[in-house]
C-alpha cells in the first residue's frame, strides 16, 4: 500500500507520476480504498464506496497509459462525488432517509465528463440530507450522521459538501466535487483547511444533479490547491444542452493556462464579517500582505448594502419548496433527521410569489452594483468564515448564526470564488481566505490563489490523522 507521502500529494504531482508510470493506478485506487474503509466510517465521510467500479476504472487507466493513450492529468486520479450526483446503478440518496434506496439509470454529466478524463471514482461522499434544503440546526441533519473534521473529530466539517471536506482533509481521495447553493463549497473547504472553487454559475451542468435552488447551485471541486481546482474545473466545465441555465460554450469552456501580464488588482472587504474571530481576520489579512509583497496591488473596500441576503433566502426558499414539493405534500419530510428540516418546507411553501418576484428583482439590481466593483478590483477577498471549526453538537440557528453578506451576495449573483488555507488557529484548526472575482472570471480568483500558494504552505499542512 501507498503511504501518507504519496497519498496526500496534489494533483499536480500524482498525474506525471502515473504517466510515466512511476504510480499504477490500480494500487493508487486500492490505496486509496483501504484507507478510506479505515477511516471513512470513523468521520463519516461516506455514503457508498464504489469499490468494484474503482478498481474497475483503474485497471482501465492503467491499460490505456500502458498503451500510450494518455487522456491527460485526472487520468487515473481516485476522487468522491457528494451523493446527490447520479452514478449509474449505484445508491444516491441526497444524504436523506426518504431516498435512501433512490437509484438512476443514468450518469450526472460531471460523472460523465470525469469518465472521459480517466478519473477513478471511488465511493459517494455524505452530506447534509437535501443539501440542507429544508434548513437544519444540526450538523447530525443526515443519513450518514454528523461529518467528523480531521483535524478534530470533536468539530464539524460544515456545510452541506460534509462528506466531501473530510474525504480531501483525511487524504481519502484524490479530490472530491461538493455542491454549492450558499456556502457549501467555501464553508467545508474552511473548516477542513481545502483548496474549494465554486465556478460561475452555469459553467459547470447540473444535469444528473439534485436540485435545490434552480437559479443558485453550483457544482465545483475540493482539492489540495488551487492548481488542481483549476485542472479539475477544466474537465467537468462546458455548455450542456440537458442544463437550461448552461452558458454557451464559448463562455463554459474552461482551460487553467491563463496568465495575466498585469498585477492583481484586489480589494480587502472591511464589511465581510461582523465580528470575526481576531486568529482567522489575522491569518487572512496576513496572507493579502503576502499578495501585496508580490506586487499584487490591495485597497480597503465595501460590498454594497441592501437586502440581497433576504434576497437569496427567499430565493432558495421558494425554489426549494418547489423542488421538493411531492416530499413536502406526501409528508414524508417527517422522515429527515433534523427537527427544522422536518417543518421548514411547509413554511417555505408560504412564501408569496410577490416576494419571490421582488427577490429576483433584487438581484438584478444587486448584479449590476457588484459588476461594477471590479471595475477597480480583478478579485476581492475576506476571511472564508469568522470563525474556526465547530463543535459537532452546536446549534447552527442559535450559536452559528452570523451574517453572511459575501456569501449572500457572491451567490445571488452568480460569482465565482475560492477557498484556501491561510493559517491555523492556537487550537489548530484550519483559517481560511476566499477570493471573489466577475461572473465568468474563474481565472481571476484561481490567480489569486496560485500566487497565494506559491509563496506559502498551508495548503500542504494537513491533519493528525492515520
């Protein structure tokens, strides 16, 4: 079996290693494999393991490169898939009971394109039940039980990519895809110390995806660096007919070679948090000074005010609603495991389509006002989360109820962002930056994030766990 030293490399590093054959990638898989059926059920992290297609997969890819048909960097890379993605023919449960025997017949087209870039799949990450569609106070909201952070089992991994955090934290896969609506990729990526993208809306197809906001979700990559975000983003992005929000394929395309000749232009946000927890403000403003001594270029800036988090909410709370609407009707929403879960849908159905309708009039109003800040900034950046980890038996609605103004925000609109490691806290728990950019402009965040990395360590720093 592989160790901790090849498992934990990028993939950056592990793609040239499996080309040149110096890594098989049946005994990367089975390595991978192992330590995930040790440590997989111990935090949680996963729903299924795919075993069989894994090591399926991977005799393939390593009768391909044998042959000299080398399909290109993820080609033989073991990664997890958050199981709300369809995988043919295996269980995908949306992380709740009333889908816990669901199956299709058919690949999300994330799956599909991960396919065709010889990616190994090895097993179906937890989440939180519906991706937290119905509201949760508790990180136990789901099939799996709470996801356990590998840098402290007693915390929370957060947000509804749980399973995924844990999985690319604890060194169990290659990379893992989450889900993001509001949070759900940049918040586990914080909490677990991960490199997490979530790209413009409509860039990556939904399709073979369960919905929980039609106009919000977002599908990106958790990784071990920006770099690999980049090369991932690269394999699933694309136009997809099956995806009625789909960009064209001039603007879904993506290719990670970008360079700008031109040095980042980058507001720090003095109104992201309220009062963020001074150890994480710390270790973000000490990673924008990193930027500024590289010649990035930085200047104190605010996100515009008004209503646009009352705006999303109301947004995922209608389109939530209606994508779950024959759960919510049937009465089997008693059957989640969070006791807000259990009632939320009913009060979402009460949301007047008056209100819905002023909220996507906000948010064109709101997109305007944002577009117009990076007329001044390629990237602006804050802490990812004012706080560290918490405890797994923390109440979310009472005592993790903050204001999330860059979240609200960067999602209504449709944003690009990314999530690094910037340091630990005294408890040694991961802090993390996350850097925003203009719809479409997923290079500009990735940029600020490889130079981030280039010139620090933290993304390579991962937990006591064995």
């Amino acid at each position: 079996m592989l160790g901790e030293d090849v498992l934990y490399l990028p993939v950056s590093e592990l793609a040239p290693r499996i080309r040149s054959r110096q890594i098989s990638p049946v005994d990367l898989a089975e390595s991978y494999l192992a330590r995930s059926e040790r440590l997989g059920p111990q935090l949680n992290a996963y729903v299924t393991i795919t075993r069989n297609l894994a090591l399926s997969q991977a005799r393939a890819a390593e009768k391909e490169i044998a042959a000299g048909r080398y399909r290109g960097p993820l080609h033989g890379i073991p990664y997890a898939a958050k199981d709300l993605l369809a995988v043919k023919g295996y269980p995908t449960t949306w992380g709740a009971k009333p889908y816990a025997n669901q199956t299709f017949d058919f690949n999300a087209t994330v799956i599909e394109r991960l396919n065709h870039a010889g990616a190994v799949l090895i097993g179906k990450a937890a989440m939180i039940e519906l991706a937290g569609g119905m509201n949760y106070r508790y990180a136990s909201a789901s099939l799996t039980g709470p996801a356990k952070n590998p840098w402290n089992e007693g915390c929370w991994t957060c947000g509804s990519s749980s399973g995924s955090g844990a999985i690319v934290a604890a060194g169990l896969a290659g990379f893992a895809l989450g889900t993001e609506t509001w949070g759900s990729i940049i918040c586990p990526s914080a909490f677990c110390g991960v490199s997490g993208l979530r790209p413009t809306f409509g860039r990556v197809s939904r399709y073979g995806a369960m919905a929980l906001a039609y106009s919000l979700d977002k599908i990106g990559p958790l990784a071990r660096s920006a770099a690999d975000c980049a090369v991932i983003l690269a394999a699933i992005a694309g136009h997809d007919p099956r995806d009625r929000s789909s960009l064209p394929a001039s603007e879904a395309d993506f290719s990670p070679a970008h360079e700008s000749a031109r040095p980042l232009r980058i507001a720090w946000l003095t109104n992201a948090w309220e009062t963020p927890d001074p150890e994480i403000e710390a270790a973000a403003k000490a990673a924008v000074d990193v930027l500024s001594k590289q010649g990035a270029t930085v200047e104190d800036a605010k996100l515009p005010e008004g209503p646009y988090e009352a705006a999303a909410t109301t947004i995922v709370s209608v389109e939530g609603a209606a994508a779950f609407r024959s759960l919510i009707d049937s009465g089997k929403v008693a059957e989640l495991a969070d006791p807000l879960g259990q009632i939320n849908g009913y009060v979402n159905q009460q949301v007047s389509a008056s209100d819905y309708m002023l909220s996507l009039q906000v948010r064109g109003v709101f997109q305007k006002k944002v577009d117009a800040l990076f007329d001044r900034f390629d990237v602006i950046a804050a802490p990812s989360l004012p706080v560290a980890a918490t405890t797994l038996d923390t109440n979310l609605e009472t005592d993790l109820s903050f204001a999330d103004p860059v979240g609200g925000l960067g999602n209504l609109c449709g944003l690009p962002a990314i999530s690094v490691p910037c340091g630990l806290t005294s408890k040694k728990l991961p802090a993390g930056i996350q850097f925003l950019a203009r719809v479409r402009n997923d290079h500009a965040v990735l940029a600020a994030a490889n130079l981030l990395q280039q010139h620090t360590e933290w993304h390579k720093a991962h937990p006591p766990i064995s």
